[in-house]
C-alpha cells in the first residue's frame, strides 16, 4: 500500500473527490478530539482520520489512522463500527487554496483509556468533549443497522 507520487496528488486533489476515513474515538460517554494543525480546519477539534492507500479497506485505514496520529494499536480482532458517511467541500487543503472535496466513511470506536497517546505532527492538542464537531454532525449521514 501507498500513496500516489506529493506533486501528481496535487492535481488530483484538485479535479476529483478524495476517499477519506474519520474515526470517532468514545471514553466514559466523551469524544477524543484533537485540535488541527494543517488546512483544511487548521487550528478546529477534529476526530482522527485522512486518506485511504491504494489496495488498503476502508477499516484497515481507519486503525493505520489510529496508530499514525494517535499510537493507538488496534488488533485485526478489534471491532470498529461503522456509523455514517461524512462529506465535505473546503476551499483550502494542505496543498494551499483551491477547491477540495473529501468524501469520508465514519467509524465509531470505544476505548477504556487512552494511555500512550501520542500525538503525530499535524496535531498539536487533544481533549475529551461532550460534543462532536457540529460541522461533522450537520454533513454525515448515519448509517443504521
């Protein structure tokens, strides 16, 4: 698995929609949210997530997300939920401004504690919340079993 070459994904970000996983973390009835350091909601609590690799499911990528920004191991045993879908369309991207789309396939997981957490570069906080984002509440659609 990998990503696409950093100048030809420049392009494409720019003329296709982006598949993208979010991964809402639950503790004791909290969210675990970490605030951005890269656009798009540079500076904005957020969950934990970003793009899906070539050949790799979408749960695989939500637990490689978990370990990336997080260093958080989930075994293949671990059972993460799928909630919704999350769509959204930024004028601005890591990349610097233009249109961007990402297209996001929502996970639920709890967690009893979050011991070890540690932080990757494009975060710089993290908090329990009572609430989600509102902007990932008004654009994802719940899936129901």
């Amino acid at each position: 698995m990998s990503f696409i070459e950093e100048s030809l994904y420049k392009d494409i970000i720019r003329s296709i929609p982006i598949l993208c996983v979010d991964v809402i973390i639950k503790i004791d009835e909290k969210f675990l949210l970490l605030k951005r350091t890269q656009q798009p909601l540079k500076g904005e609590w957020w969950v934990p997530g970003g793009r899906v690799k070539l050949s790799e499911t979408l749960e695989d990528a939500a637990k490689r997300k978990l370990k990336e920004e997080l260093s958080v191991s989930l075994d293949e045993y671990s059972k993460i939920n799928l909630v919704g879908i999350y769509e959204d369309f930024f004028d601005n991207s890591s990349y610097g401004k233009h249109s961007y789309h990402t297209v996001s396939h929502v996970y639920e997981i709890a967690l009893e504690n979050i011991e070890g957490l540690v932080l990757d570069k494009t975060h710089n906080n993290w908090a329990l919340k009572n609430e989600l984002p509102t902007r990932l509440l008004d654009n994802m659609r719940k899936i129901y079993a």
